[in-house]
C-alpha cells in the first residue's frame, strides 16, 4: 500500500503545485516580485489543498494495490489460510486512520499556519512601493500626487533610470529628482528612495535650483499611505476563531466578523468533517475490489461505482457547507456524508465474512460454507453450524 500510495500523493501534489504555479506566477511577471517569493507562496498554499489530495491520493493507491493482490491470487491464498475479510482489510484500513488523524492535524494548526503566511506575504506585495505603482515605461501618479517614471525593473527591484516629481508643499515648489538607479528600502516604519547618480531640480525666487549627488534619500511612505488592512478569511483562522469569532473587534474586522458567523462555524465544521473523507475513500476502494467475487476480466464496474460514490459524497460535502453557512443546524450533514459510506461499507464488510455473500456486482448468495464456481473464489467461507 506505501508505495502505490505515496506515488498518488505525490502525482497529484505535483500537479497541484503546476496550477498553483500558474496562478501566481502574475507575483514574478507583473510585480516584480524574486523568485523566492514566487516559490514560498506556491508552497504555503499547499496544506489547504491536502483536504483533497489525500482522499484521492489513497482511493488510487488502494486500487492500484488491491487490484494487483487480486490479480496476483495473494486474497485467495490469504482466505485459503482462513483470514477473514476483516483480517485483510486491517492494514488497509489503518493507513485510511493514520492520514484521516494527519488530515485532522493539518487542519487545526498547518493550515491556517500556512494560509495566514500566504495571506500575509501576498499583502506585502500588495502594498509593496515598487508592485503597486512602479511600473516600466511608464509615468505613474499616487493619490497624493507623486510622479515617477522607471525605465526598466530588474528581478532584484533594482531601478534604472528614475524619473520623480514630488509635489509642492504648503509655501514651497515641486521638486524634480533624476537618477541612474535607486532602490526602495525599509527603515524600520519609514520607506526610503535610495537614489544614486542623479540630481534634483526646484525653482526658487524665480530661478532653477540644480544640484547633483552620488546618493541621496527620499521618505515616501507618506505618499503609498494606503488604507487595507490585513483581515484573515474562514480558511486562514484558527478553530477557536472559527468557532467564537470577536464579535466586539471594532472597524472593518469587527464587521467581517458580525456578517459571516455563520460562515465561520461552516468552515469550523468543515475542519473536522473533511478528514472523514480519507477512510470513507478507503473503504469505499476495498469494497470496489473485494466486494465481490473474483473477477478474470477485471473490476470496472465495481471500480466506477466505488469512483462514482466517492465523487458525489465529495461535492455533496461542499454542498453541505454552503448550506450550513445559512443554517448552524444542517452543519451536521458535514459529517453525515461522509459517515453514511463509512457504516455502508463496514455493514457489507461484515455481512462477506458472516455469509460469503457477493454484495457487489449482482452475484447470488452462497450455500453455507460452499463456492460454487471460480467466480465467487476468493470470498470468505461461513462457518459450519
């Protein structure tokens, strides 16, 4: 089971990290952000799509694994040996517990962990000088009125060639600053414009004042100020957050909070729902294979239906938190769709090794203690009376 299960975590996670790549890459190309930036953003959104690559992850690589065992005769001859259905099933089925209590753990603490750095790194670049209003070849304006123009950006935010206007001051006269380069630095609150190679311009009583530097610095913070602020959504809070929301937090946060209580303990729910899904997708892959009898032409059928349950349970969870948003009471749905396949498959589980009974794939009940053709080989015998 490690092997084929690994593999699926790692296919999907790989192709989870090539979407997420995609849709930050705007953080390299039109932002200027470095590279490392790029990278750690794509990889802290990682744990909140865990809730639906392990589920999927261990559904492939239980097939993948039970099939070949199949296929191989490793049941019959483990049946042939007098283990039970539920003897075999055990492993299976703790590997299922051990990702569904890694699933409940990255749910609590890694997730939003991870989710409030993304949400705190993407606010940065947000509110980042050089993203918001620097831009290549290309004259740009603040609200309060400062110009400025760079001729190329490099990976480093480094600027070249810099064009700045700064407006006049109450009895005082605009100000014009060229340079060769210049870099935006953070000095402790303060913003400064490094500028080198370049001069500054006023008029003064009438006349140009012109004077050139090798360095000079500008304070600009007081021309980006800016009025966001950082406020966590429903999948970057804690459970108590989610379950006992501020109520009293005055300002734009005290309102979020006030009108998505009920998303909060939707979401809080979902926390402790969705890792049900990764037994509920074992079980439902051990049935798709040893739910029936053995088959020579393979398990299609069985395998579709096993996919088909799974992915309906899977959206109707989704569905079932956006209803528990509007009512606090149908949050219990969250954990009746996945629960309902868990009791399902633990129910025909016993029901094979009590009777030998084909449950999928239509096959007529066994004799007591009898196989009547090589289709039903494989299932586990009942006992004498």
């Amino acid at each position: 089971m490690i092997v084929p299960v690994a593999g699926a975590v790692a296919a999907l996670t790989a192709i989870a990290l090539i979407s997420q790549s995609l849709t930050q890459f705007e953080l390299v190309v039109e932002r200027g952000q470095s590279a490392w930036t790029f990278i750690r953003v794509t990889l802290l959104s990682m744990p909140l799509l865990s809730g639906l690559i392990f589920p999927i992850a261990l559904f492939v690589g239980t097939l993948v694994a039970l099939t070949r065992l199949q296929g191989e005769h490793e049941f019959t001859a483990a049946f042939a040996s007098g283990m039970s259905l539920r003897q075999v099933s055990s492993p299976i089925i703790r590997i299922g517990v051990y990702f569904l209590l890694f699933s409940l753990a990255s749910n609590l603490f890694l997730q939003p962990w991870s989710a409030r750095s993304m949400r705190e790194e993407l606010f940065k670049v947000k509110n980042d000088l050089v993203s918001t209003l620097v831009k290549e070849g290309e004259f740009s304006t603040s609200p309060s009125g400062l110009t400025i123009y760079v001729q190329r950006i490099d990976q480093n935010s480094l600027l070249r060639q810099i064009y700045i206007r700064i407006p006049a001051t109450e009895g005082g006269a605009d100000r014009t600053y060229v340079a060769r380069e210049g870099k935006i630095t953070q000095v402790g609150t303060e913003s400064l414009l490094i500028l080198r190679n370049g001069s500054t311009q006023w008029v003064s009583g009438g006349e140009l004042d012109h004077i050139t530097f090798d360095e000079t610095s500008i304070p600009i913070s007081d021309y980006f100020a800016s009025d966001d602020s950082l406020n966590f959504k429903e999948s970057e809070r804690y459970l108590h957050e989610l379950f006992f929301p501020n109520l009293a937090l005055p300002g734009d946060g005290g309102n979020y909070e006030r009108k998505n209580v009920g998303k909060l303990m939707a979401e809080g729910h979902a926390r402790l729902a969705s890792p049900l899904y990764n037994l509920s997708f074992v079980l439902l892959a051990i049935m798709a294979v040893l739910g029936g009898g053995f088959s020579r032409g393979g398990y299609t059928q069985r395998i579709a239906i096993a996919a088909g349950v799974a992915v309906t349970a899977r959206l109707l969870g989704v569905v079932m938190q956006t209803i528990g948003a509007e009512a606090a009471i149908l949050n219990i749905l969250q954990y009746l769709v996945p629960l309902i396949p868990i009791i399902m498959c633990v129910r025909l589980l016993n029901k094979r090794d009590r009777t030998g009974v084909t449950v999928l794939g239509g096959m007529a009940p066994l004799n007591a203690g009898l196989r009547t053709s090589s289709a039903d080989f494989g299932a586990p015998r009942r006992n004498r009376t």
